[in-house]
C-alpha cells in the first residue's frame, strides 16, 4: 500500500507542479500591480543585503577549498564530527562553513563531499540540515543593527541560532550509526602528532590535486559565487510574489506568519517592523524575540527549496530536512526564551560595546555595511571556529581517557 501510494505520488508530481505553476501564473495576471511590486521589493533585498552579505564570503570559501585549508581544518574537527554528529571528518569544514556563511553555501558543500564519494546521501542530507544556519552577516547587521537598530540583540540572536542548531543536530543524529574510525590505537601524545600531521598531509593534497593559478581561482571562485546567489534571488523574488498573492486572498492571516513561514529575510522583517527597542535591544519583548529566533531556526520554505535543489543529485528528502528546520526553530524559541534575562543582563555588565558601539549600518548600501564591519565579521568567525576547534579537541581526549578505562 505504501509502495503504491509513493508510485501514485511520484507520477502525480508532474502534474501537481504544473498546475501550481498555472495557479501562479493565473494569479500574477489578476494582480498585475502588487505582484510587480512585491518582485521589486525582493529583488531589492536580495540585492543590496543578501547579495554583498554573502558574495565575499562564499568567494573565500572556495579559495580556502583550493588552498588545503578547509581540507586541514576538517581533519582537526574529525572528533567533534565523529562522536557528536555521527559523520565522517571531512564534513566538519562543511559544518564551519554553513555557521559563517550560511545557506546554501553548506548545501554545496554537502553535495561537493557526495559527490566525491566521501559521504553518502543520507549522511549529506543530516549534514546539510546540521550546517543550515542564517549567516552571521545577516543576524548581525540586517536584523540586529538595520531592522532592530540594536547590534546587542543581534549578537544574542546569532549566539541562540548557533546553540539551537548544533542541538538540533545531535538529536537528529542520535539513531544515526556512527562512522568506522580507521584510525591506528596509539598513545596519546603520537596520536596528537598523527593528526596534526594528517592535517598539513591534507592540505597539501588537496593544494597538489586543485593546481589552479591564482588568477584562474578567482574568475571561478567569482562565477561559482554568482551563479549560486543567482539561484538564491530568483527563489527570494518568487516568494515574495507569492507573500503578496497570499496576503490578498487571505488578508486575516498575520503577515508575519506568512512571511516567516516562507522567506527568512521577508519574515523577519515583518516580525521586526514597527519596533523601537532601546539601546540594548530587549524592550522588543521575550516572546516576539522568541517568536523571531524560531523563524531563524526554521528559515522557510524558500531556503529549504533552495538546499533541496542544490541536494538534488544525493537524493534528498523534504519531510527529513524540514523535520531539522522544525527541531532547530523549536529549540531557539525555548532557548531565547529561557535566555533572555541573563543574556540581557550580562551585554549591559560585560559587553557594553554591544550596546550601540559595536556593528553598525555604516553606509547607504548593504556593500558597505558588510565591507565598514568586516573586523568583526571576522571576529565572530574565528571565535566560532576556535570554538569548535576547542570541542573537537576536547572530545578526542574524552574518547582517549575511556578508552583507556576500558
């Protein structure tokens, strides 16, 4: 029975794609003027936020791909991935790469190692979904500086989404068979030696196996960049027609619930219009910032479409992947909600350069935002790669001690 309704399903696919697209279609003619209107207000956020938001840093990811650094890196976050997410080492650059540069920057990364045969689909679709997280560029300076005028409220926006999503990856992984460890039993002092290394053999190789010129890196590094925001803006054009089309039939429906149901960037700004926070950022309320991080976590069935297409060839599902979208948006509700006073209290005692003096909309246009605050851009980045260095390592001595009790 479940053999034949899968068959049904899948030679109804066609069709269902067909008429939702005449639907579409029939609906964009019957509102020729909000359609226009709402594809020029997703052009115009994909253009001046999410395109320079994500432009260098998918660029740079692809130059330290080139260079042996993800490949090094991956090999020093083998335990972390191993132990704590059930998946081989080479996935732990995918897992940095989608904290620092968000959607669907990890997706590719996922198909990049399928298609190298280092996974399989079932263990890209859980590390796509493991390393599905808003980019930092966006929590920080779109939500926090630009829509809450409060860089504080974006600092502890980003600390939950990193937290929750990590959570919600080590539950999704807990029935997951863990991968064989083909590592020599060693003492620990030779092991340490073994994996660092492991680490410099691995940059190596893969500087020898990639060979391009620097010059030749760039132009692609450029045109693979483009062409996957590309993807991203036709997504985020669409859905934001689809919002407005939404919207007229059913005008009782929150436009909040639309938006962020949908599209991240959409959602959060309707959650966030209309607010005032003070300087620290939290009279914006517990449960609307609960409310904001949940449609962070879950991030909308624009992006999710967009990681399912660049997942395509691996085979994975929808319903697996929204399953994660869900568990992430649920533990950053409960996360937020159970954190804001002492996160509220600690930005005020420990951090008042959070306060106002920290990131700032430093331009007219998103280019510059990103460029004016690139030091702590990168800040931010390297203390969350040093952070999962440091649970990496500490997981490895944990695994070596009971290993010895044994």
């Amino acid at each position: 029975m479940n053999i034949n309704l899968a068959r049904i399903a899948r030679k109804s696919a066609p069709f269902l794609s067909g008429g939702t697209a005449m639907l579409l279609a029939a609906a964009i003619i019957s509102q020729p003027e909000s359609s226009f209107n709402a594809s020029l207000q997703g052009l115009k956020l994909w253009w001046t936020v999410v395109f320079p938001a994500l432009m260098p840093f998918l660029m740079l990811s692809e130059m330290l791909s080139a260079s042996g650094f993800v490949h090094a890196i991956g090999v020093l976050l083998e335990p972390l991935m191993k132990l704590a997410f059930r998946l081989p080492g080479s996935a732990g650059w995918t897992l940095a790469l989608g904290m620092t540069s968000g959607f669907p920057g990890a997706a590719q990364g996922a198909a990049q190692l399928h298609r190298q045969g280092e996974i399989s689909g079932r263990e890209a679709g859980r590390l796509a979904s493991l390393a599905h997280f808003a980019s930092p560029v966006t929590l920080l300076i779109v939500i926090g500086a630009s829509m809450l005028h409060s860089p504080a409220a974006g600092y502890s926006l980003l600390a939950v989404h990193w937290l929750a999503g990590l959570a919600a990856g080590m539950t999704l992984s807990a029935g997951a068979s863990r991968p064989a460890d083909n590592t020599p039993a060693k003492a620990p002092a030779a092991r340490r030696t073994s994996l660092i290394r492991r680490a410099l053999t691995a940059a190596a190789d893969a500087r020898a196996r990639d060979g391009r010129a620097f010059g030749r890196l760039l132009g692609e590094s450029v045109s693979a960049s483009v062409q996957c925001l590309m993807l991203a803006g036709g997504y985020m054009i669409i859905f934001a027609v689809v919002i407005s089309i939404l919207s007229g039939l059913c005008p009782q429906l929150p436009e909040a619930l639309t938006s962020g149901l949908l599209e991240l960037h959409l959602g959060a700004q309707a959650l966030t219009s209309g607010s005032a926070p003070d300087v620290s950022g939290f009279s914006f309320g517990p449960f609307k910032l609960a409310l904001l991080s949940a449609a962070l976590g879950w991030s909308g069935l624009c992006a999710q479409l967009q990681v399912l297409a660049v997942l395509k060839p691996a085979g994975a599902r929808f319903l697996p992947f929204a399953t994660g979208r869900l568990l992430h948006g649920g533990y950053a509700f409960l996360l937020t909600l159970l954190l804001y006073r002492p996160l509220a209290a600690f930005q005020e005692s420990a951090l008042p350069v959070l306060a106002g003096r920290g990131i700032a909309l430093t331009g007219t246009s998103g280019t510059e935002a990103v460029w004016g605050n690139l030091p702590y851009l990168v800040a931010v980045h390297l203390l969350m790669l040093l952070t999962l260095l440091m649970l990496s390592a500490a997981l490895r001595i944990a695994s070596a001690i009971r290993g010895r009790s044994r």
